[in-house]
C-alpha cells in the first residue's frame, strides 16, 4: 500500500539535506531465511540496481608565542596579528566545503497544529498534506522526537568531519515545514547530500530498515531526472554502512530484502534537484525494533551509520 512521506503505512489516527561509480568494491550477497536478502557493504558497494518498488575536529587556534622585549633604546614593534580561529562552517577535515541538510521528519508541534498540516501542496505529480504527525510506539514515543535526536546525532558527527549542516527545522518551529517546502531548503542550500529522517509505522512482525530512492519523474514542478542516479548511490553506500554500524537487517517488508525501495509518491523527493533520499530506520510498531529505537546507543549507531554513509558518498 503507498504512502508519503507523511503518511506512514498502518499509522492510527493521533491527535495531533553517477548512478554507482565504477569504484565501489563489490556486493555481498547474503542468503539468510526464507527469502535471503542482499547486503550492501559498507563501502557502499552494490553490484546491481534494486527492483523498482520495492570527523576531525576544527584545528585550535595557533598559539604563537608572545613577542620577545625590545633591545634597550629601541622602538617597540608590535606582534603581528594572530590568525582568527576558523569560522565554525569551514572546519578542516575530509568534508570541509561540503553543504549537508538533514531533514528530521514531521515535527514534535505537529500534534497541536492539525488544520495546518493538513493543507494540500503540489508535489507535481498531485497534491498531498503539507505534513502529519508521523507515528509513535504504542508507549508513545513519538517519530518525531526520535528523528530529531537522531539527526543532531547525526550533524554532530557530519561537523566534526568538516561538513557544513543544515536542518529543515529542529523543534524550533509550531509546526511542519510543510513536505514542498522541505525539498526546496535542500534545493536552495545546494546541498551536495540531502537525508530525511524517519521510523516506519508497519505491522507487528514488519522489522528492519530501508533507504527510499526516488524514482525518474517529470510532472509539473517534479523533474528527477538529473538525480536519480546520484540519489541512488548516496541511498545504496548509506545503506551499506548503516547496516554495518547498527547490525539491523535491512526491511523484510519493503525493497525485497535490498534495503532500498523506489518511490514517485513522495514530495519530498519529486521536488528536489540535489541528491536526496529518505532512510526508515525501523518500525516503530513492532516490539523488537521498539527495542532499538528508544536506546540512545543504538541511536548513535544509528547516526553513525548515516554519517558514514553520507561520508563515503561525498568522498568518492
């Protein structure tokens, strides 16, 4: 059954940032259960397509050593000035120059924000909601607050690399932004990578995480087609290494067994010109993927894989 970004599959009702390089070192294939499943390694390796559908710090400031006094009799000559520090958006390290946004989906004020969030916005190929609530464990622990502490986890880790962060929202505003205006941030920023947040809302016994690729659309203000391929790349190499830093499985509902899913349903991708894609990193209806989502250890394995992911892409 299709859903959007904002609307997660079997969600009760709630109140309310070159197509695959020849460089990339091989798939794993790992058969495991009924239907086995393919494993991207952490390189970002992947050696086929997926079926459609389915950190260094900043340097410190130098500390030069004060100036040596004056020979009697002689003028005094001031030290020459000390080099400012480096201005926190151009860190030094392996991603510096490089603009990330990270979009946490929903947001925690949707819930108290219905009317607004339920106004249709063009998506190109229809209109959808601006935004909803996203889904919540059955204690309720809520999407959104678990995107939100996942992503600054995640810029965290992207910044210590050098990389300039971005966020679409972070709890700083009533509500949304809406889904038209979240792809357009990315767009705007030029961002070289854009990820969106999420945890699924499936069944009981639906476990596992996948990356949503877009898919090659052009209606209306849609037009993907100059980033499916990056998209596809940057979705398969953070697959690999979340898979790797967290040791989930990828979905064994969606992507069959891939861990990547194709999607033209979704705004948030349709509207973008950069390379973006969405990450569900488990079900939050489901007690054994519950288990994971609300430990703040997983959740930095969870933003580690992410960063990695995002890293190699940028570095490649």
């Amino acid at each position: 059954m299709s859903y959007d970004e904002n609307q997660h599959r079997d969600l009760r009702p709630r109140p309310s940032r070159r197509g695959l390089v020849a460089v990339v070192a091989g798939a794993a294939l790992v058969v495991g259960g009924a239907g086995g499943w393919l494993v991207w390694q952490a390189d970002g390796s992947g050696g086929g397509s997926a079926p459609a559908g389915s950190a260094t710090s900043a340097d410190k400031p130098g500390g030069s050593k004060a100036p040596s006094p004056a020979p009697s009799g002689s003028k005094s000559v001031a030290p020459p000035p000390s080099s400012p520090a480096p201005s926190p958006s151009k860190k030094a390290g392996p991603l510096a120059g490089k603009v990330v946004v990270v979009d946490p989906g929903h947001n925690p004020g949707n819930f108290s924000h219905t009317r607004e969030i339920n106004r249709q916005v063009d998506i190109g190929t229809n209109r959808k909601e601006c935004d909803t609530t996203g889904t919540a464990t059955s204690a309720g622990y809520r999407e959104a607050d678990f995107t939100l502490d996942v992503s600054r986890r995640l810029r965290t880790l992207l910044e210590e690399q050098g990389a300039q962060v971005e966020f679409t929202q972070d709890g700083d505003r009533p509500f949304g932004p809406c889904i038209d205006e979240r792809a357009r941030f990315g767009n705007e920023a030029r961002a070289d990578a854009v990820i969106s947040v999420h945890a699924d809302g499936s069944a009981v016994g639906n476990r596992g995480f996948h990356v949503i690729l877009p898919d090659r659309v052009k209606a209306g203000a849609a037009d993907t087609s100059k980033i499916v391929g990056p998209s596809r790349e940057l979705g398969e190499r953070i697959a690999g290494r979340f898979l790797r830093a967290t040791g989930s499985s990828p979905s064994n509902y969606v992507g069959d067994g891939t861990g990547l899913d194709v999607r033209k349903d979704l705004g948030g991708l349709n509207l973008s010109t950069v390379p973006k894609v969405f990450i569900e990193c488990g079900n939050m209806r489901d007690p054994e993927d519950v288990a994971l989502l609300t430990s703040p250890s997983w959740r930095q394995k969870a933003a580690q894989g992410m960063a990695d992911g995002i890293s190699s892409y940028l570095q490649r």
